[in-house]
C-alpha cells in the first residue's frame, strides 16, 4: 500500500479542512480566518490524520516570506524613513509596558523572573500576518496609517533579532549567574548591528541594481513561466541569503527584497505573480497555530489566560494609542494602529520555544502564549468591525449634528468631540474628479489640464499628492473610500468623476458613495475583467474602461484603416472598367 509523504498530507490536509471551515465561516458572517484556526485546532486533537506540525510550520514561514515580499513591493525606503520618528519610539513604548505587565503575571504564577522576562516580551510583539491581512482587507496598507504601521513592525522584528541573541545572557542576569563579560556583550551587540547594516547597504547598492535588472531580463524572454519562476526564487532567495549569511529573519530579508524591487516598473507583475502562492501558505500559518493550541489551559489557568489576553489587547493598545497621539496623528490614526498591534504571533512563539530551550520558561508560559494568540487574533477582526461601527455612527451623528445652529454652540460641539481635523471642500465647480494618479491617472489629467478643463485629484500616494500641489494642481492625499475623503471633492457640483485606481472592490466602494451623493453625475471607472466590469457597473458607474477591450478597438481601427486605401482603390478601378491580367 503506498504510504502518503509527510509534506503532501500536512499540505493538503491543512489547505482542504481550511477551505471548508473558512467557508462555513464566512457563511456564518465571521471572518475566514477564523475557519483557518478552528482547522488547526482540529487538526491538532486528531493527529493521526497525517498532517505533521513540524511541516505545517516551516509551510507558513513560506507564506510569512511571501506576504512580506509583497508589503516591500508597496513601500520604499522613503516611506520607511518617514515614519520612524514615530515606529521606533512605539515599538520600544510598547515592549517597555508588556514586559514588566508580564513578568508580573509570571511573578504571580510562581515562575522566576527569567521565565516572567520571556513571556512578556514575547507577548509585545505583533503577528506580521495578521496585521498585514487586517490592513490588506481594508485598503489601509498604502495610507499614511498603514505605512506607520508597517514600520512599527519593522522595528519590532529588528528588535526581536537583537532579542534572540542578547535573551541567553539576559535571562542568566535574572537567575542570579555571574554577569557575562561585558566586552563579549559588547562584541556580540556590535556583530549583529555591523549584520544588519551590511545587509541593508547591500540590498540598497547591490540589489537596487541586481534584482530589477534581472528582473527585466527574464521580462523579455517574454515566458511568464520563467518571470513567475523568478520572482519567487528573490522573494525565498535574498530571505534564505538574509538568514544564513546576515542573522537576519526570513521575513525581514524577504521584506527589504520587495521593497527594493519596487522602484522597478515591473514591481506590479511580480506582485500579481506571487500573491496566489502567498495567500495559500498564508493561510497554513493560521493551521500551524491552531494546532499548536492546548485548550486544557483555559480550564487549568482561566485567570491568566484573561490576564495574557487584557496585557495584550489593552496594554499594548493603550501604549500604542499614547504614542501615536503624542506625536500629532488623529485619534483615528491611534484607534486603527492600537487595533492592528493588539495580537501576537510568529516571534512570539520563537520566544517560546527559545525559553524552553534555555530551561526558562515552564510549558505553562507557552500554553499561555499560544492561548493568548489564538484568542488576540480571533479577537482581532472583531476588534476592527467595532472600529467600523464606531465611526460609522460617529459620522452619522456629526450629520444629524449639522442641522443649522448658531455658530457658537456649533463650534463648541466640534471642540468638545474628539475627531480628526475636518477636511476642507474644493473651491472648484464643474470640473472632473480623478481618482488615483497611477499610470492611468497621469495620462488622463495631463490630458485634462492641457485642455484647460479644472481637475480635483484624489491619490493616496502622499508624496505624488503632494508634488500635484506644488505643480499648481488640486490634490488630496487620502482613500478615496473614505467618505470625508470623497466629499472635500464637492462631487454635486462636478462635471464627471473618473476613479482611475486598478482596486475594483475599493473603486465599487468610492462609486456607490458618489452615486449616493450625486445620482446625475457622470461615473468612469477601470476594471482588468468582465467580473469587475459587472461589479463596478452593479455599484452606479456609467462606462466602465477594460484595458483589454480598448486595446483591442485600437488593433482593429488600425487594420481597418490600413484596408480602407486598398478598398477605395479596388472600387476607383472597377468603375474605370474591367481589370484586365494574364493566365
């Protein structure tokens, strides 16, 4: 009888039981992701189904690699340097408040307060998955918001490398060892730093130049199956070279990868290429952390369970939410960033493990990491459905409030609520909104504006929009799905509005709105598929642009226009009489 291997049982076993709960989840109006977890669970109480923790592991460090390539691909240096007067400060505020929190839990557990050090750091740091999938599903990871976000991350995940190596010396001091030389502290801070930096001078000077040109090679060999082929070998490639020659993790190799690659033209295919791969083992990273999960410790220690959880969700929110807001940034801002931090994931259970390892942590603090993760990110979805709520009726009661008052009352409502700087109206009338200033988006408004016609951008991108207004041109750094955003664009009094972004799911919900708010006005919009033509048509647009489609117009009124000659020539000869030729 012939005996199924390991990999290919884990692999199908995770991807079917994932596909089937995540669809009966989503049935049941909860997110996907759920249905992922509630798999790994299941896997887990049924090992003998085949599927092998072990490689359901190194399966999902596949799709952490994968989704941070294609973050890299969506950033660039400039983004990542713009925020970091904001990222490193939070992160550090963050691990600051969640450590001492749980060294207190383990202090009340009974462990030494070597075990109490691991299990709070490891309950500072955020799910590079999950996060990134919050932000992905809301169209938040270009924003302002988003890029803070990210970076944040960033931060944490270079701290944890210093972490890993500093944690055997560190957890010594605690249990009373004699502290270490600190000459060798010194060197091996030094050695790990010196690490990072080649690496990242290298990936700044050498990949600038090696990946996109390689990139560009294969383009015109014109095989798509090599391109594929090539994006993946960079995105698991420079994140194994990261690791065994820098000490760098995966995922953060994999991550400066991407975002070298995005100063390339063709960043956006690599992207297309490698995101069916990246959602399949991202989700596999939901399975591997199901089955990780003892539910026997919600009945042994239900106290501390809800102790992780409240130092997770509450604690780091609270740090997160002071500092955004010390440095300038909406209460929105705050609420959206605390809500993405508030889970744990891929590092925290390497600083698990490594506890065990050291003889550190009991396997209590793990049981309890996991059950903090597994609950943080279930919560976590909820978490940003509440926000959604919020501000939903937030917006609702600021209009009900914008019934005509004396000014003065008026005025002290919106001092006393705490909401984001209101955005002012264009001043323009009868003039085309665009939405997006992508490739399409310049074409269209460098037509518009040699026409004279008054053009009021919306673009998301808030160095493009800001290179507009210096140029002279109206434009607004924002989500045009974001209705405050869609209404400074005074879309009652415009002419057309063209929504020029490739994203049909978010151009449905800018649409909607702008049909909500003017049901006369001209709608344009783009699409890549009769599906999304359909979608966007099904949401109020007028005329929906397929590129294929116009493409293809332009091929055939070319050649009708080359026969159209040969045609009036063949009718000018046949009423000078018949032609006349050989045998």
């Amino acid at each position: 009888m012939l005996h199924v291997p390991p990999l290919v049982s884990t692999l199908t076993i995770g991807l079917v039981l994932a596909f089937s709960l995540g669809l009966v989840a989503h049935r049941l109006k909860f997110p996907p992701l759920v249905g992922y977890l509630v798999a790994g669970i299941v896997i887990g109480f049924a090992p003998a189904v085949g599927a092998d923790q072990n490689i359901a592991n190194q399966l999902s460090e596949v799709g952490v690699i994968l989704l941070l390539f294609g973050v890299g691909l969506h950033f660039s240096v400039q983004d990542l340097l713009s925020v970091r007067a904001i990222a490193i400060p939070g992160a550090i505020a963050q691990g600051l408040l969640a450590t001492p929190l749980g060294m207190a839990v383990g202090w009340a557990l009974g462990w030494n307060p070597a075990a109490g050090f691991i299990f709070g750091l490891a309950l500072s740091v955020a799910s590079t998955v999950v996060l990134l999938r919050m932000l992905q599903e809301r169209r938040l990871l270009e924003t302002e918001r988003g890029k803070i976000t990210i970076g944040w991350l960033i931060v944490q995940d270079i701290a944890m490398v210093l972490a890993l190596v500093l944690l055997p010396a560190i957890t010594g001091l605690f249990q009373g060892e004699a502290p270490p030389d600190a000459t060798v502290m010194l060197t091996q801070v030094a050695e790990v730093v010196g690490k990072l930096l080649v690496f990242t001078l290298a990936m700044l000077v050498v990949g600038k130049k090696l990946i996109p040109a390689l990139l560009h090679y294969v383009a015109h060999t014109g095989s798509r199956e090599l391109f594929r082929l090539a994006v993946l070998s960079i995105a698991l490639g420079f994140a194994f070279l990261a690791a065994e020659l820098f000490g760098v993790s995966l995922a953060l190799g994999a991550f400066f990868a991407g975002m070298v690659l995005s100063e390339s033209q063709l960043s956006q295919q690599a992207a297309t290429e490698s995101l069916p791969l990246r959602d399949a083992f991202a989700v596999l990273f939901f399975v591997s952390v199901g089955m990780l999960f003892h539910p026997a410790i919600m009945v042994d220690a239900p106290l501390a369970v809800l102790a992780t959880v409240a130092i997770i969700v509450i604690g780091k929110s609270i740090a997160a939410f002071a500092v955004v807001r010390l440095f300038g940034q909406s209460s929105d801002t705050g609420l959206m960033i605390s809500a993405s931090l508030s889970q744990i994931g891929e590092f925290s259970f390497i600083l698990a493990s490594l506890g065990l390892t050291l003889g550190v942590l009991p396997s209590e603090g793990r049981d309890l990491i996991l059950a903090g993760a597994i609950i943080t990110i279930l919560l976590n979805p909820l978490l940003f459905g509440a926000l959604d709520r919020y501000f939903a009726w937030r917006d609702q009661a600021r209009a009900e409030e914008a019934v005509p008052e004396a000014k003065e009352e008026e005025s002290e409502e919106k001092e006393a609520t705490p909401t984001r700087e209101p955005i002012p109206e264009t001043a323009l009338t009868d003039h085309v909104v665009l939405i997006g200033h992508g490739r399409v988006g310049r074409y269209v408004s460098k037509q518009l504006l040699e026409k004279g016609i008054p053009v009021y951008i919306i673009e998301d991108d808030a160095e493009d929009a800001a290179d507009l207004t210096a140029n002279g041109v109206e434009a607004l750094h924002g989500n045009a799905a974001d209705p405050e955003v869609l209404k400074s664009a005074k879309l009652g009094e415009a002419r057309c509005l063209l929504v020029a972004i490739p994203d049909a799911f978010e151009a449905g919900r800018v649409v909607e709105q702008a049909r909500a708010i003017n049901p006369k006005l001209r709608i344009v919009a783009r699409a890549h598929s009769e599906a999304e033509i359909d979608h966007l048509a099904k949401h109020g647009a007028d005329f929906v642009v397929m590129g294929e489609h116009e493409i293809g117009k332009a091929m055939l009124g070319e050649l009708n226009a080359q026969e159209r000659p040969i045609t009036d020539a063949m009718a000018g000869m046949a009423t000078a009489g018949p032609i006349r030729g050989g045998r």
